[in-house]
C-alpha cells in the first residue's frame, strides 16, 4: 500500500466561510485521480466539514467506485458521547455505517484520545465495543486518533495492547514540539510495536505556505519540489509510519501529492538538516500555530471565529493593511471579535494543538482593534 492517505476534512468549498458547502464536482475529480494514481486509503470523521464528510465519502467514493479498490478509515466521536449510554455507542457506530455506505470499515478509530475523551472511552468501554464488531466482521483494523502526553499514550497502549495501530500528529515542525512531543509520542508507539498512520504532517496547511526565507532554504534542495513534499516525505520517512495523510483540498494537490509519493523517496540527511532549520525559521516567525480544525469555536459562548481571525493574523503577521483590517471587521460579524473574549478557556481544552487560546486572541485584538 503506498503511504499516502487521503484526509476528508479540508474538502474544497464553494463559500470558504461556510465548511459544510462542499464543491462535489471537484471532489469527484479528486477520489478518482487519486485511485487512478494507484493510491487507496481514505480517513474521514463523523465531526469532518460539520458532520457532512463521511455523506460526501459515500456519494464521491463508496457510491463509485468498487469496494476493493478503496481502504476506508473512519472515527467514533467520543467528545459527542459525554453524556451518551453504550447503546447510543452502538447507534452511532450504525449511523457511520449509514453515512458512510459500507458494510464494514478498513480501519476504524476512536476519535482524538486525550485525558477527557480517555475517561469517556473508558466509561463506555468503547475498546471493547470496537473489539466486538472487529470480531463481528465490521472492522478489520482497530486504532485510536491521539492528542495527548507520550504517558497517556504509555498508559492507553498498556491497558489496551489489543489496538491494531495508532494515529499520531508528526511534522517536521512538531517533532521536538514541547507541546505535542510528536518525537516522543512515536517513540512510545515504536517501544508498543504499534504502526502509525499520520495525521497533519503539513500542520493544518502551515507547512505549504511557508515564508519567502524557509522556501530560499527549500529552493537550495529542489526548486521543482512543493513545501508541503518536503514535510509529507519527512513523515513517511520514519521506519514505523505505514500511512500519512494529507487533508487535500484541491485537484492540484492531489497531483502534487501523488506526484511525488507514487515513487517515494525518504528524506536524506541532507534535506532533514535543511528541514531542521526551517522549523527554527518557522518558529521564530510569531505567526499562531493554529491547524484550523474548528474543534474549539462549538463551544465558545461568545462566537469567536477563532480559526478565521488566527488566519487573517497569521496573513498579515500582524501588520494588516486597510484591506485586512476590513475583512477583521466582515469575519467578526459572523460572530465576534477577538475581544470579547471572557477566558473561560473551553477552547483551550479542546485544542488539540494546546493553544493558548486566550492569550493569542488578545495579541490579535491588539493588532486588529487599536
Ligand atoms: S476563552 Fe474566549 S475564545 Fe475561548 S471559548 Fe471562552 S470566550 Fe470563547
Ligand atoms: S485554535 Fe486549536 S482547536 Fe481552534 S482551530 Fe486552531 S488548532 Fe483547532
């Protein structure tokens, strides 16, 4: 199987301030060059583009194309099921199925493991009710998403070392990241003898758009070579990594992408070094590490657009012109602005890159409402 994976969580849109309004055509076009191309894993979530992605993989994929020709991989939503009884754990594993189209799925994750959502899977034992349709034929492989410490990750592995395999976020940015600890989360699932599908090896995006210095130090490597190459080839790079997924959202970027990975290449020392200053460029940047995930703004009584504004920020790094500062104030209509938030840090806790959420906001307030 070749090692790249196609993310269906940043769809093309036809309105950008809308995630649900997905451009069907254009995905169409997408599924089908990527299988053409001879690639065959899809990684959809029940949460993907407001609850419409795992509908969008059935009508652009199941519904077209035969069923093995394609490995799919899907997620059970442990933060929608706070509240939930195992039976309702039962009944969203057959709504997936529904949204989905199949009868079984190629892999099947729990959904972001983190302290919360661990203590949810726990109540439910939701391991156990993955084992058991595994056992009943509906899932082949079982894993979990995970955003955690690399000790709850030593923790989780050890109480279930019946898991197939783990999802892991790892670039080349992350790596050394004292916040995401992605060299030591991998190091945990090695030492488990757990393969690793990867997930945000381009940061959300970050890492395609890097600034003018960081493409210099690409260009001394390859001038052909796309920013996001250097930081999908990294991933797929590592020993133990058997999948690395990229959240693709146009027919372009999947000809990129399965451009260069049809005959994967590892990173050589060379480009790793060069992949090591860039990520010290990165960092010192100032722009907001954010990966547009959405998980933060459901919960935000005020209606920040959170993910929108660290955009327009991270843009114009912090010295917006006119223009920007107007589409600061069209963004905030949609919801509001950046200060008025009153820190009850929900979002923090939903931030799977553990942002300081609040913190960021008031340097975006600062520069976009004087
Ligand atoms: S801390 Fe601010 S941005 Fe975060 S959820 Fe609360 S009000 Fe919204
Ligand atoms: S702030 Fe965090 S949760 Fe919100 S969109 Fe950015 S990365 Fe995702």
């Amino acid at each position: 199987m070749k090692k790249l994976g196609f993310g269906c969580m940043r769809f093309p849109l036809t309105n950008p301030e809308d995630n649900t309004s997905i451009d069907f055509p254009q995905v169409c076009q997408m599924v089908d060059l990527f299988l053409e191309r001879g690639f065959t894993y899809f990684d959809t979530a029940y949460f993907y583009h407001g609850g419409t992605s795992e509908e969008t993989v059935k009508r652009a994929l199941v519904q077209r194309h035969p069923r093995a020709s394609f490995t799919l991989a899907t997620k059970l939503p442990l933060a929608k099921l706070k509240e939930a009884t195992p039976q309702e754990q039962a009944e969203m594993f057959q709504l997936q199925m529904q949204r989905c189209g199949v009868e079984f799925f190629d892999y099947y994750l729990l959904h972001c493991i983190d302290d919360e959502n661990y203590e949810i899977a726990q109540r439910l034992d939701s391991f156990a009710f993955v084992q058991q349709k595994k056992a009943e034929g509906y899932i082949r492989q079982a894993g979990f998403s995970f955003h955690g410490t690399p000790e709850l990750l030593d923790e989780v592995l050890t109480q279930h070392p019946e898991v197939d395999f783990v999802q892991l976020q790892i670039n080349y940015l992350d790596w050394e990241n004292p916040k995401v600890q992605s060299r030591r989360c991998y190091e945990v699932a090695v030492a488990h003898h757990k393969p690793v599908v990867v997930m945000e090896p381009v940061k959300g995006g970050k890492l395609a758009n890097p600034s003018p210095a960081v493409r210099e130090m690409f260009a001394t490597l390859d001038t052909n070579a796309s920013p996001s190459s250097f930081a999908i080839r990294f991933a797929a790079s590592l020993e133990h990594v058997f999948m690395v997924l990229s959240g693709m959202s146009s027919l372009e970027q999947v000809k990129d992408n399965t451009g260069y990975m049809a005959q994967f290449r590892p990173v050589s020392p060379q480009e790793v070094a060069v992949l090591e200053q860039a990520a010290q460029q990165i960092k010192a940047d100032g722009t907001i590490p954010c990966t547009a995930c959405s998980y933060c703004t459901d919960g935000c009584p005020q209606r920040i657009p959170i993910p929108s504004l660290f955009a327009l920020y991270n843009r114009t790094l912090g010295q917006p012109g006119l223009q920007h500062k107007k589409e600061y104030q069209e963004l905030c209509t949609q919801g509001a602005p950046a200060s008025s938030c009153i820190a009850c840090h929900q979002c923090e806790g939903a931030c799977p890159q553990h942002l300081e959420v609040v913190e960021q906001l008031q340097r975006v307030a600062n520069v976009f409402e004087p």
